[in-house]
C-alpha cells in the first residue's frame, strides 16, 4: 500500500509505539502531542514500570465489591473515592462492577486481553532494541509475594486465568524468597516467580526513545493539542488542533485517559475515566529490591529502576481535573518502609520523588481499539486501563495493520468502538 499521512495523537506509550511503527512501515507520520513525549503528563511515564504477560486478570471479578469497603476503610488500603466525584462516576462504576460480575465474562475478558500481552516482552525487547535502548528493558522476572501459600489460594481465579494464557511461574519457599530478596519484610513466606518477564527501567526516557526514533524516521512532532476531526463524507481531511488544522489521510486517538472527547468528535462514545494513581521513586534507598516485586496483600509493586526504587499504585476515583491528593503518595510511603523495613523514617525529603497520573479505564476492562464510526480513517487505541505500558507494541502492530488495510492479527470484535451502544 502507498505512503499515508497519519497523524498519532498522544505521544505516551501507545502514540510513541505506534508513530515508530507507522514510520518504518513508511508512511508520514505527525505526532501531535502538546508536551514533551515521555513526559510527566503522561501515565506512560509514572506506571510501575511492569511488562507483565501475566496481565490478563481484569480489576473487576465476582465479589470485588465485597472487598471494596474493608480498602476504602484501611488507611493503607490500595483504593480510595472522592466522593463528591461519586454521582458522575456512578454510571461508570457499575458498569465496571457488572463486567466482573461473572467468572464466565471475567474469561472473555481475560481471553482478549491475552492477545495484547502474551508477546509483550519480546515485543519490547525488538522495539527497544530497534530504538537504541536495548539497555531500558531488563528481563529480570516478576515476584508476586504473600503472606503464605493460602492467601495464594485465594487468589485461585486470577492464577487459573494466567495458567491458560501460558504464564509459567515458579513457586518459592520463605527461605528461597529471603535469599533472592533479602530487604523484603520476613512476613512474606510465599512466592511465585515469574522468570520470563521483564520490566522499563525509565519508561519516561523509554518513551522519549520510541518518540526520538521515530522522528528519526522522518515523523514529525506537532506541539498542540488535538480538539476534532475535518470529516467530508466519512472521509478524515484533517485534525483540528490548538495550533491549527492538520491535514492526514489517517488519524490514530492515542490520548489514554483523555479519550473521551476526542472519540465523541469521532462518532463514538465511550465511558472511560481516570483510574488516578501514585508513585514515589526513592533515590539511593537504603533497602531495596533486585527484582520488581508485587506484595499481594498491598497490592503495590515494589520496582528497581535506574533512578532508584520505585513505588508505583493506588487506584483514586476522582474526576480526571482534580488535583493530587499528596497523602495518596504518603500511603506509598509508609507501605514502602513496612514491606522494606531496612528503609529509615527520615529519608531527607529530596530524595523522594512523587508524581501523580492517569490509568485510562474503561468501564468493561479493555482498550478501546478499532475504526471509529464517524469516519474509519480514524482509529481508537485508548483505554489500556492498568495494562498500557506492557501492551503497547502490539496495539502499535494492530493499528499499523488497520491503516494499511491488513487483516488484523487477533479478532478486534471485544475492543470495539461500537460495543457500549
Ligand atoms: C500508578 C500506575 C501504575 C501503572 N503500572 C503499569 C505497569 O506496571 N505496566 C503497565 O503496562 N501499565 C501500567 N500502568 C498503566 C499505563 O501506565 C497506562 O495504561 C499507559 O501508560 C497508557 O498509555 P497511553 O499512551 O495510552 O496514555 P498516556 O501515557 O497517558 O499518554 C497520553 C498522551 O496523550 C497526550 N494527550 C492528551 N490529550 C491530548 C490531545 N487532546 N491532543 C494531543 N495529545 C493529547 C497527553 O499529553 C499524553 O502525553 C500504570 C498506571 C499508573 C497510573
């Protein structure tokens, strides 16, 4: 197929990955993107670094609603509401608690989510390696601790789903735990070992990476901010941006969590919000760990990057304009220094970073990926929800696929635009 001019917007994970691939496949690529691509604006840039095949468990399963009260009760508890956001998310939340109201829809899920994920890692690594910055992405493993092997039991559902996506894991006595993590709190007795996944050691400069190198390959980078579409006769002429029109044959929304709008413009209407969330990077810590580890119970994955340790979690519903609640970052704190006790109480304050951002999540668990309705010279690759960073090159490879008219390599049918009417 010919050249096109394809504008990507939103230069996170997903809008960097994909103007790389569209460049190299040849066609003319603008990135309109109003910061700096890999920048703190971006969710791709504070996540908790994980490339995680095992990412197939949607957050919603039967009876999470019965643990919701007991998390928004635990001052250290992993989720928390602004309720006066309430009544303007209240559609979205049920319809979130309906997608995981059954094991069967829980297994659809879960079976769609696979296609994204299960290559992830060698995806990443091609990806990085195909940047410059093989370096980024160590494939190190995963550590999933609990207190013992019955809280593991506990969790039958999630493991069960990973099994038959092909995640193979090792299981770990408190003693082979200890020795491979010897900072980790002695209350952890159990563990599964993921050995073939991997993690971003800076997904900021990671970002900047894919974003550079594809400007290298002849992209251009717009600094404006996208507000509609140009359409004649359900054909794309242009995107309408902060600092004028941009012509293009093809326009690909990878905004995340500012989704909304834009696939309105394009003749879809999706319930996605901000799943809020936190992290601390602690420079030069004290205690740390060697692999990214995720404490069960906590919910928080513990993760070692160039920049130090960083802790990454907390899901806040809030609305996507309200500003930071710091405590959040403070409740990762005093998590840090319980799961790693070697850590002091008086880091000095500027050795702790702290950043706030937003999980694009859509109210059934999946990204929202296909031609939208109004013109199907637009494509949706939004709402990665908690997954985005792991599932970004084959989102990318997905796309390319639909701009140059190739049957796509997995069924897009449970991403579709058009399945919330
Ligand atoms: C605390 C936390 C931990 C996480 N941990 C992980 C993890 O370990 N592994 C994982 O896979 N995922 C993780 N995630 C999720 C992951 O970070 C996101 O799913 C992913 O970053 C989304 O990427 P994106 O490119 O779609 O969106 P973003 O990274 O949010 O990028 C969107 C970009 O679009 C730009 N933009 C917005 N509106 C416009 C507009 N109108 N015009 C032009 N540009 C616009 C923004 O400036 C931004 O740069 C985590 C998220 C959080 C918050």
């Amino acid at each position: 197929m010919s050249a096109l001019s394809v504008a990507v917007i939103g230069a996170g994970a997903v809008g960097a990955a994909t103007a790389l691939t569209l460049a190299r496949e040849g066609h003319h690529v603008t990135l309109i993107e109003p910061g700096e691509p890999g920048g703190e604006q971006a969710a791709s840039y504070g996540n908790a670094c994980w490339i995680s095949p095992e990412s197939v468990v949607p957050m919603a399963t039967p009876g999470v609603w019965r643990k919701v009260p007991g998390w928004l009760s635990d001052p250290l508890g992993p989720l928390t509401i602004r309720w006066a956001h309430l009544p303007t998310l209240a559609p979205w939340l049920v319809r979130f608690l309906r997608a995981g109201s059954t094991v069967a829809k829980v297994e659809r899920t879960s079976r769609a989510l696979r296609g994204l994920v299960h290559d992830a890692v060698e995806r990443h690594e091609a990806l990085a390696a195909s940047a410059g910055v093989s370096e980024l992405i160590a494939r190190n493993g995963h550590l999933y601790a609990f207190r013992d092997r019955a809280a593991f039991e506990a969790e039958a559902l999630g493991w069960r789903l990973r099994r038959e996506a092909g995640v193979r894991w090792l299981e770990l006595s408190a003693e082979e735990l200890h020795q491979r993590e010897p900072a980790l709190s002695r209350e952890y007795r159990f563990a599964l070992l993921l050995e073939d996944a991997a993690h971003v050691t800076d997904p900021g400069a990671y970002v900047a990476a894919l974003a550079s190198a594809a400007l290298a390959q002849g992209a251009m980078h717009r600094r404006a901010r996208a507000t509609g579409f140009e359409i004649r006769a359900g054909r794309l002429q242009a995107v309408l941006t902060s600092d004028g029109r941009v012509a293009a044959d093809r326009a690909v929304i990878a905004v995340g969590a500012h989704g909304k709008a834009l696939a309105a413009a394009a003749g879809d209407s999706v319930p996605i919000e901000s799943e809020r969330g936190y992290h601390i990077v602690i420079e030069a810590p004290e205690a740390s760990v060697r692999t990214p580890v995720m404490v069960a119970d906590a919910k928080t994955p513990l993760t070692p990057t160039v920049r130090g340790l960083r802790v990454a979690g907390q899901v806040e519903l809030a609305s996507i304009t309200a500003e930071p609640a710091w405590a959040r970052s403070d409740v990762l704190l005093a998590l840090a220094r319980r799961l790693l006790p070697g850590l002091p109480s008086d880091i000095p304050p500027e050795r702790i970073r702290r950043w706030m951002g937003h999980r694009p999540s859509v109210a059934d668990g999946l990204p929202v990926l296909g031609p939208a309705s109004g013109s199907a010279d637009i494509v949706h690759a939004f709402g990665h929800g908690h997954i985005g960073l792991a599932a970004a090159p084959k989102t990318a490879a997905l796309v390319a696929d639909l701009v140059a008219q190739r049957a796509p390599a997995i069924d897009l049918a449970p991403f579709s635009p058009t399945r919330f009417r």
